[in-house]
C-alpha cells in the first residue's frame, strides 16, 4: 500500500514514516513542499494520504476524484463510522487521513492509529515545552515585580514575596498575574 | 456585579473577511450581553471546521453552504448532522483569469467569450476554487457553461487555499481562479490577472456564508443559540456599515487574531473599493432560503455529485431552518416572526432563464 504524508514537520514526519516503514507492505511517499497537494496525489497514486490537520491544503483532498477528471478511483475522507471517539481522538491529535475508496477499513485503522501515536506524542512535548518556557517568564515576571517593590515601596525581598502573596490572596490572582500587574505598572506605584 | 448564567459556545472561523460578524459580536460584547461565553478557533480549512463540528468539537462555524449541504448527503465522508439556522454575507467573490494566452478578451459583450479562448489552449486550463464544495466552484462552473463551455470537459478545477491562489497563478500553476474577497484584488493590485468578473454579476445579492451548527446542539441548546443568533444579528447590522469598516478591518488585522492584510480587506468591506463588497444585512443576508439551498443541490447534481434520487427539497428543508431564526430576528424587532417565514418568497436566484435550473419549479414544489 502507498502512504502519502502530508506533513511540513520534517521531524514528525520522519518519526511517522520510520513506523509505517517497519511494514513491508508499506511504501511511504513524500510530497514536496512547492508542489500543490492535488498535484502530488494526482502523480504519486497513493491509497492512503494521511494528512496534518494544519494544513490549510488539506481542503484540496475534498472531493478529489470530481476535481480531476484524470483521477480514476474516489478519494474519500477516512471515516469509522462504529468508532466516534477514535475519530474524535484523530481529530484531537490534528491528524486525519484520505483514502482511496477501495482500501478496507481494517488495513487503514492501525495505520492512522500509529499516525496518531506520534502526533499526540508531538503534541505532548510542545505542550511541555510551551508550559516550562511560561513558568521561566512567570519566575522572571515574579523577579522583576520583587525588584520594583523594594525599590518603590523600600522594601526587603521576604516583604516583597508578602506583598505579593497578600494581593493576590485578596484580589482571588496567581501570584504570577498580581506580579504581571506590578511590572505593567498598575501596582507598583507608592500609594 | 450581578452573577449571571452563562453558556460556553466554542465558534470555528476561518481567516477570511467573511468571519466579522462572529468576531464583531464577540469584540463588541453583543455575545456577552447575551450570556454567551464564546471561544473563538481560527482554524486552517474548511474540511478542520466541517470534521469539528461533526464530531462535536466546535458548537458553531462560519460555512460554505454547498459544503455543509455535502456533509449532511455524506458526499465527502460520514453524513453528518448539520443544520443552517442563518445566512451571514452575500457576494464577494470574483472571477479571475492570468494575462497571458489572450484571456482578456473573455469578459467582453453580454456572455463570456470563453469558447474563443479555449480554441487557443493546447490542454484544458486549470482554475483553481477555495473548496470543491464551495459556492466558488459552483458559480466558476455556472459562468463557464454559461459561456458554452463544459468545466469537467475543457477545464480542470483544483483546490488550492485561497492564500495560495494569487502566487499560484503569478507562477503560471494556474490559468485563473475564483476565490473571496479580498484575492481577486490582491491578483489586480500585483498586476498577475484580471478580474472577469464579481460573483455579484452573476447572481446578484447571493449567498455567501452561512452560519452551521450541530443540530443535537441545536436541541440541546435552544436558549444559547437564540442568544447565537441574536448576537450575529447585531453584529452583522454593524458590519454593514461603512463608517464601521476602518475599524472592522483593523480588528480583522490584529495580528493575534485572523491576521489579514488591512488594505485589502477594507476594499471587500461596505464603502469598499474593490470588485466586490461584501454584504452582511442588507436585503435580508441572515436568512437561510430554502431556495438558495436548492439551487446548490441542483447546481451539485447536474454536475454529477449527487444521483437522481436524493429529494433535493427535502434535503434543504431538513439543513436550512428559518424556523429556528424567526424568534431571533423577532426579538431584535427587524420583523414578527411570521413576517420572517414570508422572505423565503423573496429569494433572488441567477439567470431566470438558465434551462439548468427553474425557479418556478423550485418555488412551487417547496410549498
């Protein structure tokens, strides 16, 4: 069967076809970037294209076979129709897939679902990157509020924390928001 | 501050001008007011909306109406449950060919000269469309055999996104396209095609995007989606004014939110400059006819996506509902809700004459 992945993120897709390839009966094929998608499917005949959901050419695998008069067999939108929430899961990962109308469900299914393994798996480390660069701003931001306060308000640092922690236990904040306050310069201010 | 019940509505929109309603309502307070909680999701295509609002990921979104008609029939995958409560814009789009080969004789006189062009190319031209189930695809094809010509025969239509489509055309993938505003004038102001012509002059006052929802949603959810659509109302009374458009266009500018290039949406926006202006009130925008529904469904069968069998009426009055936006629209006092029913008989369609569609037909056979 002849896979192609659509998928700008060289990493992720070498991960993706690294799995599929471990198959015999697996071809993956990759499209390159400055060609239209369309063009790509029309000239490379895959059964399956497995697609990121990122992609704003996904659109061009809508309705293929009436696009192209030259393509013979039906592109259709992978679908279970028994299994809502694997479909909805696939979604979640930002992967779906497209396949040739005659390709069974059962060979396509574990396919997308070794797909989807690795988007989520992507998905999860950026979401840890993102999370651990927010909390080093909101420590940076914490720094920066201390400073201001023992500046502005002569205060020492265990004051500094205090005060901080004191408005953002009444004003119902993290202390991280009442800290973003003070370098903004709603707070920081002597009153 | 008074506590108040509010209900989490998570709207799709796409980075298109077509979106200012939903993110006029949602910056302008009109959802809150309203006790709506809306999150907005930009999303890259049209297929990403289609599949979250099947699967219930998104409440609500912004739609082509052929594409929501072709989720519902299952012609591009599972039959999903969608319905249409309201229409959000008319008009728009725009035709347009690339320089070279001649083609810019073919807007001359009263029909296209689209048969005399093609006589010069050696293999059938490609026009590129937003989506094959987009009101583009379906009006590029009623203006080609408008002309004589037969768009499966003499043309290939791909999809290409429409960001893509002016630099597509620009390095010769394409002989012409037709897309949303504001792409036609971008290709005009780059100097890499000419416009044939407004979606507009085709079929005047058409409708455009239209407002889906899932209608277990829909069921579930009556109160919130009155709120919905009355929020869309007001924010589409505002969008059509051009002392709004300046600001409309910034707020679609932002870069954290859709990110479009200013100039050139201000152009598509009422008091605009550009080939087409988007409508989002006048002549009654927000209403879903059924007979704009069966001109799509027709203009999709006699292409040959749709078999002979399928009950065209049925099928538009099972996905476009009226009914659900006559309280709303009673509500914001524009008309008694009995008043909203009688527009479906006001309903402009293209070309009385085209033998490939009959209003009168269609008219008759929905009462």
């Amino acid at each position: 069967m002849r896979i192609l992945l659509a998928d700008d993120n060289a990493e992720r897709a070498r991960a993706v076809a690294h799995v599929l390839a471990a198959d015999p009966g697996l071809v993956v094929l990759h499209h390159r970037q400055t060609d239209l998608l369309a063009d790509a499917v029309i000239a490379l005949k895959p059964d399956i294209v497995l697609v990121d959901m990122a992609r704003p050419d996904r659109d061009a695998l809508e309705g293929i076979r009436q696009v192209t008069n030259r393509q013979d067999r039906p592109v259709v939108l992978f679908v279970d129709e028994d299994d809502p929430s694997f479909m909805e899961e696939a979604i979640m990962a930002g992967v779906s897939s497209y396949n040739v109308l005659d390709v069974p469900l059962r060979d396509v299914k574990p396919i997308l679902r070794a797909a989807m393994a690795l988007f989520q798996r992507h998905q999860q480390e950026r979401d840890r990157l993102h999370k651990a660069e927010s909390r080093l701003l909101e420590r940076e931001t914490v720094d920066r509020a201390k400073a201001i306060l023992i500046r502005d308000r002569r205060l020492n640092e265990p004051e500094a924390y205090g005060w901080l922690r004191r408005q953002a236990m009444t004003r119902g904040l993290r202390i991280a928001e009442v800290a973003k306050d003070v370098v903004r310069g709603k707070e920081g201010s002597p009153a | 501050m008074t506590p108040r019940m509010t209900t989490e509505v998570r709207i799709g929109v796409l980075r298109l001008a077509d979106s200012a309603p939903v993110l006029v309502a949602q910056e302008r307070g009109m959802f809150a007011e309203l006790g709506l909680d809306v999150r907005l999701s930009v999303e890259p295509s049209w297929a990403n909306l289609a599949d979250k609002l099947a699967y219930g990921l998104l409440d609500a979104a912004v739609m082509l109406p052929p594409l929501v008609l072709a989720s519902v029939l299952g012609l591009r995958g599972p039959k999903a449950n969608l319905i249409v409560p309201m229409g959000l814009t008319h008009g728009g789009n725009s035709i347009v060919f690339g320089h070279g080969d001649g083609a810019h004789g073919i807007a001359h006189g009263d029909r296209p000269q689209v048969l005399e062009w093609l006589k010069s190319q050696p293999n059938p031209p490609r026009l590129g469309v937003v989506h094959h189930f987009s009101t583009h695809n379906l009006m590029l094809r009623y203006w080609l055999a408008l002309a004589g010509a037969c768009p499966d025969r003499d043309f290939e239509t791909i999809v290409v996104p429409p960001e893509q489509v002016v630099d597509a055309l620009a390095e010769g993938r394409i002989a012409g396209f037709c897309a949303g505003a504001p792409w036609g004038d971008v290709a005009r102001l780059r100097g890499v095609g000419q416009i044939q012509v407004g979606t507009s002059s085709i079929w005047p006052a058409h409708p455009e995007k239209c407002l889906a929802v899932h209608g277990n949603w829909a069921v579930a959810n009556a109160l919130p989606m009155l709120a919905l659509i009355r929020g869309l109302l007001r924010a589409q009374a505002v969008c059509d004014r051009p002392s709004e458009a300046d600001d409309i266009a910034s707020l679609l500018a932002r870069p954290d939110g859709l990110g479009l290039p200013w100039q050139a949406t201000r152009m598509a926006l009422p008091g605009g400059s550009g080939i087409e202006q988007i409508r989002f009130h006048t002549g009654e925008t927000w209403f879903p006819a059924h007979a704009h529904a069966v001109w799509f469904l027709r203009q999709m069968r006699r292409w040959g996506w749709l078999d002979a069998d399928t009950d065209l009426i049925a099928a538009a009055r099972m996905v476009y509902r009226p009914d659900l936006l006559a309280p709303a629209v009673h509500a914001e006092g524009l008309y008694s809700a009995a008043c909203v029913l009688s527009l479906e008989g006001h309903a402009r369609l293209p070309m009385p004459n085209d033998p490939a569609f009959s209003p009168a037909l269609a008219i008759a056979s929905s009462r």
